[in-house]
C-alpha cells in the first residue's frame, strides 16, 4: 500500500488522463457529424478523352480555391485581348490564301505533342497559322505551345469552361438535376432545369456540353474577332489535340481546294480525315468523293468564310438542337436549315487521323497511341515509295447522286443538349465578340517573344 500523500496526486493525474481522452473522443464524434474533418488534399487529376473529352472538370475545379480560379481568368480575359502572335517577325504577315488551323486542345498533352511533331514535318506548315483553343488553361501547355518555332502561332481561351465555373452554369450548379431523375422528380425537387430534359429523358452533363459549346465559341472568334483572321476568307482547318497528320496534308488540302473549282464547284466543304479501320497504302491512290456531308466528315474539316456564314445564319438551328456533338448538330444545319445541303469533297487517303484510344464515354486514364502512330508512318512511308504522296491531281468520283434523300426523322439524335440555358450561352456567342467598332486587318505580333504567364 502506498502512503496516502502519494496516492492523492497519482489518482487525480489518473483521472485528468481519463477526462482528456473522453473530451477527445466526443470533439472527434462532433467533428465528423459536421462533415468539418480534415482531409487528405487531392491530386488535381482530369481525365481525358475524345474531342469531347469525358471531363470531370467540374470535380477537378472543386480543388481549386476561388482566388486560383479568379487568377486564370484574369489571364484568360488578357490573353484573349492582346491577340499576341508568336513567330510573327519571323514568318508574318498572315497571306490571304494561307490556312489557318484552329486546334481544339483540353489538357493531353501528350497527344498534343504527337500532333505538333507531325504539323512541324508538313510540306509548307512555315505558311499556316496555327490557333490553339484552349478550354483549360495549363502552364505546361501554354509553355509547350509557345515554344513552336516553325510557323506563327496564337493561344485563344474559351472564357466559360468547367475550369473557371465549377459550382454556377456552364459547369455544373448544386441545384441542378440529376442527369437520372425523372420529370416529375425533378419538378417535385425544384432543381434549376427541371422542364427541359433531353428526348431521351437525361438532364445536362456540363462534362458533355463543353465540347459543342467551345468548338461554336472558337469558330465564332476566329471569324469574327480575331484580329488576324476576322477578314480572312481563305481556308480554316479544324483539328484537335489527338489528331495526327501527314506530311502533305497542306498540300492535298490546296489540291482539292483547286479540284473543288474545276470539277466540283458546288462543294463547300474539304474533309482530310476519315474512321478507316483499315488503311494501307493503296488507299493513297490520287482519289477523292463527293457526297452530301455526314457526321462522320468531322476529322479534319476545313471550310472558308462563305460557308461559315451558311452555318452562323443557321445558328438558331445549331444552338438548339438537341445533341451535344457539334459535327451532329452541322448535320442538322445541313438537312434542316439550309436550302441546299452541304457538300463534301473527302480524300480516300486519309491525311488527318485519330490517334486518341479513349473514347467519349470511357474513361481510362492512359491512352497508348504509340502503336497506332507507328502503323501510321509505316502506311506512309509506303505510300511515299509507291508515289501515291503529293499526287500531282485528283480523280474525284461523285456519290452526292446515290445517296438517297434522307428523312430528317431518320437522322440520329444524340441527346444531351435541351437545357434552355445551353440555347442561350451558344447563341450569345454567334455575334462578333468585339464591340470596338471596325478594325483594321493588321493584328499584333509578339517580337519580344514575350509569354502568357
């Protein structure tokens, strides 16, 4: 037995123990019924896809503090007004009849990198301007991107994606409906776009309305506001960041521009890709068709400004239909608003490919294209020896006259696209985003070689 002045402190010390472990132990219960306790910090991670790449933009954006967001768009907002143009000194002015390639990017990086090692080895590329539209503004791509040294460049950034919007529309507000939920769910919840579900009953995924909506904003923009190519009416190239081309493309691409005056002056518009799943070197044949257009002609797609003004007076028709794809959506112009239907002059050979494996409802997060690009240049190089490359002309068939006239109930309709809001932002877009006045059809180049930050 120990003396009874030591047993006193040591039964109160024993006891001060006891209390401190129950008060933490109800502090630890209250914090977690408060959903208040601290967690591991995530990594910023997107998972990439087509080109509507399946983007959990609006997951990512949730990590990032609402100062970081304000900042990039502070710098979205600068980039977009200055309208620096790198290389300029170098390979500027911007011709009449050069192309102009617009490149939809997100953040595959690696994918971009593939892209613009084969634009560096075409035929004549010092020529082009390349814009680059960004929906996601990344230091590693913006200094990729400014490093190009082979022709002059330009970055444009869509100012409302899933980045800068993560909790209010276009991205993906706390109140809106649930893609699943019924009609009368979601009447009965009061969420934000409860009377505008899609035909196949889905409410708006922002991940998936993005695409259409950046692809009509950067259209709009170079038309339209750009300084170095509001007035230019010579051919505009489409591609996007996990495209692949050859070395003549831009050859080909002034080929069938020359065919289409000669022998198929009604086409207005030239597609270099095509969803082959086969190709060998035989398709290279000096061959070209002329058909009504079709979804499929989205790979590649190059079109001048008259045919751009087709599309953009049919705008009511693009922004409202109900499809989150924009080449379906150009399809619906086409059967719906126009008078006569576009017409396309593709190339057999393809000459933009697609080398992106993860599609636009998957979502692995490596995507090898390694194997496909080897394929790729092995068909060329073949191609090359058998003389099938630089075709000195082209022999077009015409199928416009087989196809049969097709019922525009018959066309696909891919949903995703009936909230009235959607309608709205693509429609603000359509007119000139400058309220300046007219200017002038010189543009600012960067000969400092000063970057975005």
């Amino acid at each position: 037995m120990m003396p009874k002045h030591i047993r006193f402190p040591i039964r109160t010390i024993f006891l001060l123990i006891i209390f401190f472990i129950i008060l933490t132990y109800c502090s630890f219960l209250f914090l977690k019924s408060s959903n208040v306790m601290p967690s591991k910090p995530q990594p910023f991670i997107l998972r990439n896809l087509d080109y509507g790449y399946l983007d959990n933009s609006s997951e990512t954006s949730e990590r990032l503090h609402p100062k970081k967001i304000l900042k990039i768009m502070q710098r979205i907002h600068t980039a977009n007004k200055q309208q620096l143009i790198l290389n300029a000194n170098k390979y500027g002015p911007l011709e009449n009849d050069s192309v102009v390639i617009v490149i939809q990017v997100h953040k595959r990086i690696n994918y971009l990198k593939y892209l613009v090692n084969s634009l560096s080895h075409a035929k004549d590329i010092s020529k082009v301007l390349l814009v680059f539209s960004h929906d996601v503004y990344d230091k590693e791509i913006n200094d990729y991107v400014q490093a190009i040294d082979f022709c002059m460049v330009i970055q444009i950034f869509y100012p409302h994606s899933l980045q800068t919007h993560p909790h209010t529309f276009p991205g993906k507000d706390p109140n809106d409906c649930p893609r699943n939920i019924t009609k009368d769910e979601a009447l009965i919840k009061k969420c934000n776009n409860a009377l505008y579900s899609d035909h196949y009953g889905h409410y708006r995924e922002a991940n998936f309305t993005q695409a259409k909506h950046h692809w009509w904003w950067k259209a709009n923009h170079v038309f339209h506001d750009l300084t170095a190519t509001r007035y230019h009416t010579g051919l505009v190239l489409f591609l996007e960041e996990d495209h692949f081309v050859s070395e003549d493309f831009l050859y080909v691409l002034m080929l069938m521009q020359t065919s289409t005056k000669n022998v198929c002056a009604h086409c207005n518009i030239l597609c270099l890709g095509n969803y082959l799943n086969e190709f060998t070197a035989k398709s290279y044949r000096a061959k070209a068709d002329c058909s009504t257009f079709d979804a499929s002609h989205n790979m590649g797609l190059a079109f001048n400004r008259t045919t751009w003004s087709l599309i953009k007076n049919c705008a009511q028709a693009f922004c409202s239909h109900d499809d989150y794809n924009y080449d379906w959506s150009l399809l619906h112009v086409s059967e719906k608003c126009l008078k006569r239907k576009f017409t396309v002059l593709s190339i057999e050979g393809p000459r933009v490919f697609h080398i992106g494996s993860c599609g636009l409802h998957q979502k692995s997060k490596e995507c090898e294209a390694r194997k496909l690009i080897a394929k790729i240049n092995q068909v060329l190089h073949l191609a090359f020896q058998f003389g099938h490359l630089y075709p000195p002309l082209l022999r077009i068939t015409e199928s416009i006259l087989k196809v049969k006239k097709k019922k525009l109930n018959n066309i696909q309709i891919n949903g995703g696209w009936s909230d009235l809001r959607d309608h709205q932002l693509c429609l603000s877009m359509t007119l000139p985003l400058s309220s300046e006045g007219i200017l002038n059809s010189s543009y600012q180049s960067n000969k400092t070689g000063a970057k975005i930050v």
